[in-house]
C-alpha cells in the first residue's frame, strides 16, 4: 500500500510528546509507571490509524494500551483520533517493531495484537512476516508467562503460515476462527483494514495464541 505523504506529520507528532512517545527506551520496564497505575499492559504491533487500539481502550479501561506503526504519516492519524477523543490508557510509538525488546522489558506485556499486517507473500520476504520465527522470539521475550498473541487478517496465506509458525514454536492455538464476522464470538473491534475488506466479501481469519512458557 503506497502511503500518502503528510510533510506537517513531524511536527505534528512532536507536539504531542504525552501520547507519542518520543524515547520509548527510556521507559523500559516503566511503562506501568508512566501510565501511573499496575493495570495490564497490551500493545499492539502495526497500530495503523488507531481505530482499534482507541475502540479497545474505550471498551476495556483497565487495561493500558500502547500501539507501535513504523509509518510516520500513518501514525499521526491515530495522533489525531486521540486528540478529538483522549484516552488516558493510550499511548503510541513511531517506531520499527524489529527493535521491539529495546523498548519493553523481560515479560513486562500480558497481550499482544497484530491485525492485518502485511503478509509478505513472496518466499524471499519470509523473515519480514510479522509472525516469522525471530518475531516470535521477541514477543515471547516481553510477554509474561502464557502470555497471548492475537492475529486477524484477511489474507489466507499470511493465516496459514501464521498458525503453522505458531505451533512450531511453542504456542498453543486457541479460538481459531476462520470466518470471523460469522462466529459467536462478541468481543471484536474492527480496524480500518477490517471494514475496508469485509465490505469486500473477504473473509476474516482469527486466533489467539498463547506461550506456553
């Protein structure tokens, strides 16, 4: 997807350094702090325009939520949503998730969330997959004991792939859904890509996973 430039997103985002966060790395295992209370902490890889990540703070206010998008132009929008409606157990990141264990400390996450990511379809790109081996080895750094990964996506091989590393690495899959708008389960927020592609007929994968150590 091509992003539209927004050359005023720079400043922009460093007039807010409340919300986004300027230095990440200084608050390594003091994110409980800064948020100024011991509430869960999830966070969400590839926030995209924070549709999601605002819908989940407002559904669960207990729960301190932070959102990591490496794209500049496309962070600001989830910049703008939270000035037209604050949440105060929201925070975002303008920064590259491969870098994600300088920001967070050793199981200092109880959840995280990775929502349409890009598949990266081509063999050659494997390592790039949001789910690739050395990502999970990551997350699994940071996430508590039986800590748990949500994945959504529209793309069938990017799901595919996803449960096949997952099981090879020591997560246990749970509440797999592979028509997701059609099951039982109440409790979703839909992300822009979500409701772009579910207007399209594309079916919408879903599971949890969880580390089993």
């Amino acid at each position: 997807m091509r992003v539209r430039n927004k050359p005023w997103s720079k400043d922009k985002i460093a007039e807010h350094p409340e919300v986004l966060i300027p230095n990440p790395e200084n608050y390594k295992g003091k994110w409980r702090e800064l948020f100024g209370n011991d509430h869960p902490l999830h966070l969400e890889v590839g926030a995209g325009k924070g549709q999601f990540i605002l819908g989940m703070a407002r559904q669960y206010p207990l729960i301190n939520f932070i959102g990591i998008e490496i794209e500049e132009s496309i962070i600001v929008s989830a910049l703008e949503k939270w000035l037209e409606e604050p949440q105060p157990n929201v925070l975002l990141l303008h920064k590259n998730a491969q870098h994600i264990t300088e920001f967070f400390a050793e199981h200092e996450l109880d959840e995280m969330y990775l929502n349409f990511s890009d598949p990266w379809p081509k063999r050659r790109h494997e390592k790039r997959r949001l789910t690739y081996a050395e990502f999970l080895k990551s997350y699994k750094a940071i996430l508590k004991s039986k800590g748990k990964l949500n994945l959504k996506t529209d793309n069938q091989g990017l799901f595919e792939y996803s449960l096949e590393s997952f099981s090879k690495h020591g997560l246990q899959l749970e509440q797999i859904s592979l028509n997701l708008h059609a099951s039982d389960y109440t409790e979703n927020v839909r992300t822009e890509y979500e409701e772009k592609f579910s207007k399209k007929g594309h079916c919408i994968y879903r599971c949890e996973a969880v580390f089993l150590q």
